[in-house]
C-alpha cells in the first residue's frame, strides 16, 4: 500500500458544485494507484448546498468522514457570513480540525491536502499544522483569495484580517497547487510565495462519464451548462445574434439567467436562443456529448486567471469549445492549446461575436488538436497529482 492521505474539504459528493467534482476526481485517481485516502468532510444534508447522490462514487480505497451537523449549522452560516473572514463556513474549522486530528492519530497519517473553496479548509489545515509540524501539507486554490477579483471586504479590517490569514497558511504550507500558471504568477509576484513550491493542477475530467454522442438533423446545436451570474452576461451574444441572424445555429443554455436577459433573449432571438432549466451534473455530461459545439462564456476580465472547472467537462465530451472571454484570460490560453482554430471572441465586443458566429457555421471536430485533450484526462494525472500532494 502506497502513503495514505487525508483529504480536508467542505465540499464533496453529495455537494453538488465544481470543487466537489474536482475534490472527488483528485481522490479517486489517488485510490485508484493504492494510496488509502481519507476524505474528511459536511455531513451527508449539509445546508444551503445543492445535492446529488448520483455522484457518489466508492473505491475500497477511498474512506469518507463526515462532521456532524452541528444544532446551529444554519445560524452559524449566517453569522460568519456576515464576517467576512473566509467565507460563511468559517465555524467548520473548529469540528474539522478536531476530526482530523482524530484521524491522523488513529490512521498514523502523514499527508494532508486542504482544498478551497471554501477557504476554511485550509484554516483547518492550518490548525493541524501547527499542532503536528512534521505533517506534509498541500493547499489548493481553485481561485485566488485576496487577490480575487470578484471579491471585495466591505471594511479594511475585513481585508487586513484576510491578508494575515492567507501569509500565514502561504508560510507555512509545504506546496500549493492552483489550476492555471496565471493564477500561479498571481501568487508569487504578488503575495511573495517561492516559487519551487507552487505547482499547476488543472481540473480534469473523468472519461468514464462519456457516451457515444447522438448524431444531429438540422442546426448546429451550441451548448452552455451552468448558470450565467455575476459579471457574466449574454447581452453581448444576443446583440450579435440580432445582428447576424444564423439560420445554421442554435444555442442551448441548461442553468439560471438573469431575468432580464432571458427576457431578453425571449423577446430577440427566441428562434436561436433556447433556455432551459438546470439539469444533474450527469446529464448534462451527456448534453455535452449530443451538442456540435460547446460555449464558454467568462466575465470581461483582463489578464483573467480562472479555469472554469466547466472547461474540464467540455474538454472530455471532444467537441469544439467557443468562448466569449479576453484574449488574455486562462480559458483563451486552454482552448489554443486543445484546437488549432481559436473560436474566441471578447466577451463584451458585438462586432467581434457576430463575426465568431459566422465562422461557427464551418465549426466541427476536425479542428481539435490531436491528442491535446490526454493532459485533462483525470486518468493521466496520477503522478502530477502524487508529487504534489504526497511526500514519498
């Protein structure tokens, strides 16, 4: 039996969100290759969660540990909500640190990996840390803390607190993984951290998940899953399909729109554009696998870090992927090394959309680059992630 490892994360099956996904994919590649892997997580009704059973996976490998719902879980959310330390689980730190100093002790455990989001994992691991300084720790930022853009502290004490607790776990954690070299430049330029320990992990997806796809009559079906929230928009898209009118395209977005914009795209485009509820993450594997081609739409952000875990999924379903995001960001970055055509337009210029929809029309699978899709393969991630997360 290789190292055990215990795995400190919030959200896991049957939490239904991208770090679950990730979190459960990053297990079971390890249990797959003979390390026993403790996951330390919610209770299996955790609130304001959504849920999905169908995602549970087990592996003889693969121990799960759930914290207790507390009597005051849902106050306690609220509380720390209004804090802004972290993030709204903040209170998890304290029954995960005692849980997993428990399961260190009783599995003589030497490796933790903490995961965010939510940050309190790796307040968490923080904690274990300096209660058992020889213990190996890997954090994962999905996405920057202080440094995230889409985060803003209503007061200079709520960031001042944030700071200290992001160079206190950066000092003292043994490596860092994140999921984009941006992201990574992120971290040393500006928060100082060396550099030798930081590494590249990039969300994956499980092959295992893919159907034949079903052929399609008629128009070229474009598919978005996820919801459309923040500073995303599909007012650009819209204006542009007003504008160019294809008669040989038809997007599909599975997931939550502003109102105002579906109205919109109710009242413009009703022909093109078709909205539908959201769907189980299984399914929409499967909606990726149907569809001609699959859309990214990212927020208008300069130099953007973010890989949006969707990337992985479409990524493995082996279609063309277009996106609507800056020339500069990650998802740019992925989709020129996955295609030799770069289906990408900003996401905030109309001129630049409606000249990408007509090149959709010519769009199939004959543009993906041969192969490139094998390194987002969670199946051949297993050493990239053994040298990040075990010492051995």
């Amino acid at each position: 039996m290789n190292k055990s490892i215990l795995f400190i994360a919030y959200d896991f099956p049957p939490i239904l969100s991208p770090e679950s996904i990730q979190v459960q994919r990053r297990a079971i590649a390890l249990a797959q290759n003979g390390h026993q892997v403790h996951v330390l997580t919610s209770c299996d009704t955790p609130d304001f969660e959504y849920l999905d059973s169908a995602l549970c996976r087990e592996h003889e490998n693969l121990i799960i540990h759930r914290v207790q719902k507390l009597p005051a879980e849902k106050a306690l959310h609220y509380i720390c909500g209004g804090l802004e330390i972290t993030d709204r689980k903040l209170w998890w730190k304290f029954p995960a640190k005692k849980a997993a100093l428990k399961i260190i002790s009783e599995f003589e455990i030497e490796n933790i990996y903490t995961h965010s989001s939510p940050l309190v994992n790796h307040l968490a691991g923080f904690e274990v840390k300096k209660s058992i300084p020889k213990i190996r720790w890997t954090a994962h930022f999905s996405d920057p803390w202080t440094m995230n853009p889409y985060i803003s502290y209503r007061t200079g004490l709520q960031r001042k607190i944030n700071k200290h607790l992001e160079s206190g776990i950066i000092s003292k954690v043994d490596k860092i993984t994140v999921t984009s070299e941006k992201t990574r430049d992120m971290f040393v330029n500006g928060l100082k951290a060396d550099s030798t320990k930081i590494r590249v992990l990039p969300h994956v997806f499980d092959p295992e998940l893919y159907n034949d796809s079903k052929p399609t009559d008629g128009k070229k079906i474009i598919a978005h899953t996820g919801n459309i929230y923040g500073l995303r928009t599909v007012v650009p898209l819209i204006e542009a399909i007003e504008q160019v009118q294809p008669q040989n395209l038809e997007f599909h977005f599975y997931g939550r729109m502003k109102d105002d914009e579906r109205a919109l795209a109710q009242e413009k485009c009703a022909d093109i554009i078709k909205i539908f509820d959201p769907i189980p993450y299984l399914k929409s594997i499967q909606v990726l696998s149907d569809a001609d081609i699959l859309l990214v739409i990212d927020a208008p952000l300069n130099n953007s870090p973010f890989f949006p875990s969707k990337l992985a999924d479409y990524i493995g379903a082996g279609k063309p992927v277009a996106a609507l995001t800056q020339l500069s960001s990650t998802t740019t970055d992925i989709i020129h090394k996955i295609q030799n055509d770069l289906l990408v337009a900003d996401s905030a210029d109309v001129p630049a959309i409606a000249a990408l929809l007509k090149r959709l029309e010519n769009a199939d699978e004959s543009m993906l680059t041969v192969g490139s899709k094998d390194f987002y393969n969670m199946n051949n991630n297993y050493e990239n992630i053994r040298e990040a997360l075990i010492d051995e």
